[in-house]
C-alpha cells in the first residue's frame, strides 16, 4: 500500500469521526492496521508524521489530553498554508 | 502604562520577599499584554473569580506540544490578555545558563510576548508566559535558529528534567546532567508530538537529596545510589564533634533506620540497615562518603493530585549502573515501561495510576525485571494472592 493511500484513508477516518470522538494518534493507527493487517505500526506513524508535517492533519489539546484532528480553515489561513 | 489601580495585588508586595507582582509591574510599564495581565489579576483578587481559559488548537507546525494556549474570558476589557499563550522552552540540563544566553531568550520574548517568564516552573522548562497566536510562529523560528527548542506539553513525554549533577555536586553518585541529556535526546519524537494516553515524566536526581523532587513528581524517577558501605573519616569526625556538633541528635538520632551509632569518639554504620537517605553525609560532609560502587535507582509512578491523588514513587530497578555506556540500557528500560503503559492506560490515566489498577506483576513481566525484595512497597492489605500458572513450574 503506497504511503499516500494510508494517507487517505486516516484522513477519511478523522473525517468521518469529526465531532463524534477525539482521537488519540495511537487509536487512528490501531484503526488502519486493523484494516490492513499487511500493514506495520512503523508505516502508519510515518504516514501520519509526514501528514501533520504539512497541516493536512493537526494535533489539538483539551481537558488535558492530546488528540490528531483535520485543522479548521482558520487555522490554515494563521500557518499559510490557504 | 499602568492603567489599574491593584490595591489587592500590592498587598503581596509587602514584606521582605520578593513579589511576582512587583516584577509583573516592571513588566507593564513598557508592555501592554504584562499591564492587562495586572488588571485581570486584580479584578480576579476582587472577584474570587478566575478568567482564564485554557486549552484549544495552537502550536507551531509539526508540532504538538510546547504552546499552551490560554485566553482571557473577558477580551473586551482586557484585549492585551486576550490571547496570553504560554510557551515552553526545552531547559538546559541542570538549568546552566550563560548570562549572554539569558539575554537573548529575553531580547527575543520582549519582542513577542508579554516579557514575563517563569524559571523554572514545576515542568522543568523555561517558562515564557503570555504571547498571542499570531506571534507563534516567528516566535518559534527565532528561537530555533537559534538552537533554542519548544519544551513536552500536553499528553507527550515532558521535558526531562534533573539536578546540576557532577557539574557543581560532590554527593552526585551519576551523570545526571549527562542522563537528562541523553534521554531528551533519545525521545524527541514522544517530546514534541503528543501521542501518549496523558502526560510522562522523568526526572535525574543525582542522589536520595533529590533536588528535582523526582520521587514525588516524576513518572519515571533515577536517583543515584550506591552499592558498599559509607566510608567513614573518623579524624574528620572528631573535628565536627569538637566544632559544637551534637552527633547523637543531629546524625545518630535522626538517621530513619537507626543503623548509627556514636560513642563520644567513632561512628559506627550498620550498613546493612542503611536506606541510603543521604542524611549522614549531607550533615558531614567531610567525615562521610558514599561507597565506591555508584548506580541508580529506578522508580516509577509518582505524580502531583491532579485528576486523583498524588502518589509517591515505588521502586522498579533497585540499583543499575549508569556509566555512559549504560544510558542505552536506561533508554530501552524507558521505552519498555512506555510502551505498557501507553497499551494498557486509559485516557489521562499516569503510570502510578495503572500500577495501582493492575499490580506491578504486569509491568515487571512486561519490562522483564525480576521481582525483587526492595521493590515491596507495602505490606499487602488483603488476604487473597492469584498464582499464574507459571508460578507451578517453577
């Protein structure tokens, strides 16, 4: 599976979820690897890393616990990114 | 500037300490965020009402942890705190500064922020507090440039913190410095990008006097020790007695495991009972010496009361040594601990916490540290013992 495909399919997933449940970044990897069993946790992360690398995904804070989530349009206009 | 009038807040510049309001005043004289932070802490005084909010999405691209964003509740009246985003600086080990290298944290933050600073706070980090979401990005790119990086926040590894160590500490049995470094160096990743179930912490105290309280405070807390007995100078205690020390209420009577004894002329240790606390030789320091072999104690899950109470460490590895060559083993032993807790812990749950729930058994076989008498904590409370079945084979 080629990294931009596991890119795709965590940012369906933290699509889908929006609103729902905070994710950790531990529970979209677990989530990936157990759709594609040939996958390794190694992959994923870096597959995620490179994400946020770039803002498409970002981490946020509340009650004082992290998660990964798709940043707002706001927030890509403050690091110019749109 | 000094737009409020702070009868309230100057009360706590009375007396002869030093005052945070004082400094907080000096601040706002030339910086508008510092003069509205007086303001909001004032109406708070009167109010008994807090205005912070804190939480929410900022940082720095790529990263995760470091900027703790904070906003006034009350913008309008405030607007100078209406943004007012702490921000973590990564400490040099053992908290060593040059004054030139103060400066320009200091040149830069006045610049940005609010020009107020915390150091340290209980974190470890060198604390800059009050900037605005707009800043943070120039923010972080002049520090950087400058080799200056963005201290753990949120649910990530926490900057590693620990005592000046060998640099300036003749009671030091480890590299403490050199461990912290190594460590901050080794977890990066888990530093700046916050993937973990909550918060984790590690501290290096270079002996029991654990100045970073990493006993009380640390996840993960190495604190040297050491193997052998206490070498005694009997010359040099005899100059401690004839200088007006009371040896028998100052050391014998105070030692935690009476192993001391002084007979007007010569102490004598059983070593054998000694807990290694560090009190004999902090008192005398010329006529007592650690013993020759030193190491580290390893302990793990301690934590302040936040969300449950606080707990205190408990011993995991009564004693690993701590040569440069063994900083892998540390990091290896770190990363497995990690590695259970972040399986098995809910979310904001700390190490000690899952301890409690499941028992140390699980985090010993998930480590592979055989148990071992020093790390009985307590006696147990209840009757009822579960062999595994690996407990008939043997």
């Amino acid at each position: 599976m080629e990294q931009k495909e596991i890119q795709d399919e965590i940012f369906a997933y933290l699509e889908k979820m929006k609103g729902k449940k905070k994710l950790k970044e531990k529970d979209v990897i677990k989530k990936i690897m157990a759709d594609h069993a040939e996958l390794d946790k190694n992959t994923v992360k870096t597959a995620l890393r490179e994400m946020i690398n770039v803002g498409k995904i970002m981490y946020a804070y509340g009650g004082g616990a992290s998660s990964v989530e798709i940043p707002s349009e706001e927030y890509l206009k403050e690091k110019g990114l749109i | 500037m000094a737009k409020y009038d702070t009868p309230m807040l100057d009360e706590l510049e009375k007396g002869p300490w030093p005052s945070f309001v004082t400094e907080i005043k000096k601040a706002a004289k030339t910086n508008k965020m510092s003069d509205d932070e007086l303001g909001q802490l004032e109406k708070s005084f009167q109010t008994k009402r807090g205005y912070w909010k804190h939480g929410g999405i900022v940082g720095v691209l790529g990263y995760g942890s470091g900027v703790i964003g904070r906003y006034s509740s009350l913008p309008e009246e405030f607007p100078g705190v209406a943004h007012f985003h702490t921000y973590r600086i990564n400490q040099p080990s053992g908290f060593f500064y040059t004054s030139a290298a103060l400066k320009e944290i200091c040149d830069i933050w006045d610049k940005y922020g609010s020009g107020l600073t915390n150091m340290h706070g209980s974190t470890g980090d060198l604390v800059l507090l009050g900037t605005t979401t707009e800043a943070l990005e120039p923010l972080f790119a002049e520090y950087s440039s400058r080799g200056w990086d963005l201290g753990g926040s949120g649910s990530a590894m926490r900057t590693p913190s620990c005592c000046v160590g060998m640099a300036r500490c003749e009671w030091a049995n480890i590299d403490a410095m050199g461990i912290c470094n190594h460590m901050t160096q080794h977890f990066q990743d888990e530093l700046h990008r916050p993937a973990f179930p909550y918060k984790f912490k590690i501290k290096v105290s270079g002996c029991a006097c654990d100045c970073v309280a990493a006993i009380a405070r640390a996840d993960l807390s190495i604190i040297g020790t050491w193997k052998g007995n206490i070498r005694i100078d009997q010359a040099e205690v005899k100059k401690y007695a004839d200088g007006g020390m009371d040896i028998q209420s100052e050391i014998i009577d105070m030692c935690p495991t009476d192993c001391m004894s002084y007979d007007g002329g010569e102490i004598k240790i059983n070593d054998v009972q000694c807990s290694r606390c560090m009190h004999c030789i902090a008192k005398m320091t010329k006529a007592l010496r650690q013993g020759e072999e030193k190491g580290a104690t390893v302990l793990v899950g301690s934590k302040a009361p936040i969300v449950v109470g606080s707990l205190i460490s408990w011993v995991l590895v009564p004693f690993i040594k701590c040569d440069d060559e063994d900083f892998e083993k540390l990091t290896e032993l770190t990363e497995n601990i990690i590695e259970w807790w972040d399986d098995n812990a809910k979310p904001r749950e700390r190490l000690g916490e899952l301890i409690e729930v499941k028992g140390m058994r699980p985090l010993l076989e998930a480590v592979g540290v055989d148990p071992q008498p020093q790390q009985v904590r307590e006696p147990r409370k209840d009757p009822f013992f579960f062999w595994a079945d690996s407990d008939f084979e043997k």
